[in-house]
C-alpha cells in the first residue's frame, strides 16, 4: 500500500522540535494552528503508560502564545476574557474562556501575565491573534500585538516534577499551579510553568529561541534517562479520563461555557466592555439548553479516535451527540463525552449511532477519575 506524504507547504509549519520527534519515531501528526502536531509514536498503550506511571515529553509548540503589550494591554486581555483578571498577579497564569459577542466559546487559553507588563495568550486551535487585533482596532486600544517566537514543551506524569528539577534545580519544585518564571539553560532562554494538558502533574517549558528546539529535547532528554523519560502528546485517553475539555473537539460553533463546565470561569458581573458577556447574561437567565455529562458504551470494541460527532439518541429521538471517545485502561470500557439536551441526566440509558451500527451507553458524571 502506498502510504500518502504531506506536502511541502509554508501555510502547515513544523515546530522547532519536529527534527527531534522524527528521530524519537514519531508515526503520526494532526494539523492544530497551522503546524504539525505529533499524536502517536506508534504504541498507544506504552505511551499511556509512561504518562500515568512516569514521565513524558511533549512537543506541543502547536499551542501558540498570542502578545499583547503597551499602554493598554491589561484592558485588552480583559475585555478578550469573560473571567474576571483583575488581580492577575505577575507570574501567574489564569485558566479563561474566550467568547465571541454572541457568547460562543472561541478558545480556552491560559492568560500569562509577565514582569513588564506584557501578557501571552496561550491558546487553543483558532486564529485568536486575528481575533485580538479586530478587537483592539474596534476599540482603538493602544497596544502591539505580535506571535513571539515561543515554542512549548511539556515534560508530563508524576515524576516529571523529579526531571524538571535535576535540569534547574529544586525552586521548580516550589512553583504552584499556573505560576511560571523565567530561566535559562546552556545559553537557551525560556519560561518555566507548572501546567500541562494531563491530571498527571508536570511543567511546560515556553522555549524562546526556535533554533534551539533540538538542543532543549535532547537535554530534556538526557536528564529523564534515570526516570525512563519517552516521547509522547496530549493523550486522548488521559485526558477523557481526566475531563479535560478539548476546544474545537467537544465544542461546535454554538457551544457557550454554561454548557462544557466552565460556568466557574465566567464572571457575569464584569464590565459591559467584555466581548460576549451581556450574551452569556441572557443565556444565563434564559437557561441553557444542552449539557457535557460522561458516556460509558456497553461494548469492547476499542475502535481509535473520534473524527465526527456520533448521535445520541433515546427512543430513536436524537438528544444529542458523543464529541469524543477512547479505550480507558482504567476502566477497561470505552468512555467519552456526551453533549446532550439538559433534560437528560446521570444514570439515563441511550445509543450512540455509529454509521450504521449504535451501542448502548450510560451517562455518567465528568470527570470519569
């Protein structure tokens, strides 16, 4: 079988790691902010168990970083944001929903606020920049908006803490969750954060200089060899488990925060300014319609990945739809995530319609651990 190649293409980037994961073996990428982002090496359950038992390293340069500085940054980043920001302390990151004036979730980035003033978005897979810079021009804010030259790495599982200190030293240990600081390595300039896309503990390290990107792997690298450190990705098994809410995967172009469990990060009392809030106001008050609840499917069929939304029905009326799915080892079931009507409920029986064949499934509460 001839297997199809992805073309030379300046509009599809690779990252500053790409060279260091082709030599790890990687077997697999998916397109996330116009780059290459790596999401197999070719045995899923190794790669699950490194993650849960030990330590990972990531190439997640897809997760670009939107900077705004200048006189009126602060008041930008808050009126981007529907949570409320202003006690965002220097060297903290802030979890936050990004809307559109319609109250439709548009990312989840994490507000890093820097010494100077300067803030980074951290953000999912949409053109926030774009959407920032709109912003900032209906507004007529003085500010400067530019995508910086920062490249993440993640170094994930419980002893990815013990690697992260055997390369700076043990003040990373002392960092709390979201907070971040500067540091540097042979020469290479980064930040450090206590984050990452898994429950399993870890840092992401925002490398700031791309020519480097194979130098810090292979420290990475090398320093992880007593803990057993291996490639890896943002697992989707992981992260099901975990409740961990994929922008873009688990919401459409009408998902509002109500409706994915993020209503503690939206902040209705904030300034009329914000983008989106006097809608999410009167979707609050109107009351929402559908839910993000767990599903478990009463089959054994460890069928890989979710490339559509399957329907989910009761009684042969569609209520909803499964936006994601996975094996978990932890429960040797398949699991996913249910958006559904909000008359449905934990415990309730459905099917989940997959092309031509459905399987039962119970909802459930989220997170599944």
């Amino acid at each position: 079988m001839v297997m199809a190649e992805i073309g030379p293409n300046t509009r599809l980037r690779v990252s500053p790691f790409y060279d260091a994961t082709v030599r790890e073996g990687v077997a697999a990428f998916s397109p996330y902010n116009s780059m290459l982002m790596p999401v197999s090496y070719g045995d899923s359950d190794l790669e699950y168990n490194r993650l849960m038992n030990g330590v990972s390293q990531w190439d997640v340069s897809v997760q670009r970083q939107v900077e705004i500085k200048g006189p009126d940054a602060a008041g930008l980043v808050q009126m981007l944001c529907v949570r409320n920001l202003s006690k965002i302390e220097v060297g903290k990151g802030k979890y936050v929903p990004m809307c559109d004036h319609r109250g439709v979730l548009i990312n989840d980035p994490v507000v890093l606020k820097h010494e100077d003033g300067t803030f980074w978005l951290s953000i999912g897979d949409n053109n926030i920049l774009m959407w920032a810079r709109s912003i900032a021009a209906e507004r007529r804010l003085n500010v400067e908006l530019r995508e910086p030259d920062v490249s993440p790495m993640a170094v994930q599982g419980p002893k990815a803490e013990d690697v992260v200190a055997a390369i700076f030293g043990d003040w990373v240990r002392a960092l709390k969750y979201f907070w971040f600081a500067p540091a540097e390595i042979d020469g290479i300039p980064l930040v450090i954060q206590r984050s990452g896309y898994s429950k399993q503990g870890g840092f992401e390290l925002y490398l700031r200089d791309s020519s480097r990107g194979t130098d810090l792997w292979n420290i990475v690298r090398e320093a992880g060899h007593p803990w057993n450190i291996g490639p890896g990705y943002p697992n989707p098994m992981e992260r099901i488990e975990s409740g961990l809410l994929s922008y873009g995967g688990d919401t459409d172009d009408q998902t509002n925060p109500f409706e994915v469990r993020l209503e503690k990060y939206v902040d209705l009392e904030i300034d009329d300014e914000v983008v989106g809030i006097k809608a999410l106001r009167a979707i609050k008050a109107e009351g929402v319609k559908r839910r993000q609840l767990g599903i478990v499917l009463k089959t054994n069929d460890r069928r890989p990945g979710h490339a559509v939304w399957y329907k989910i029905q009761k009684a042969g009326i569609n209520i909803g739809h499964m936006t994601n799915g996975a094996w978990s080892p932890r429960m040797q079931a398949m699991i996913g995530f249910a958006l559904v009507n909000v008359d449905f409920a934990p415990g309730d029986e459905v099917q989940v319609v997959f092309g031509t064949h459905s399987n039962r499934g119970t909802l459930c509460e989220l997170p599944f651990f």
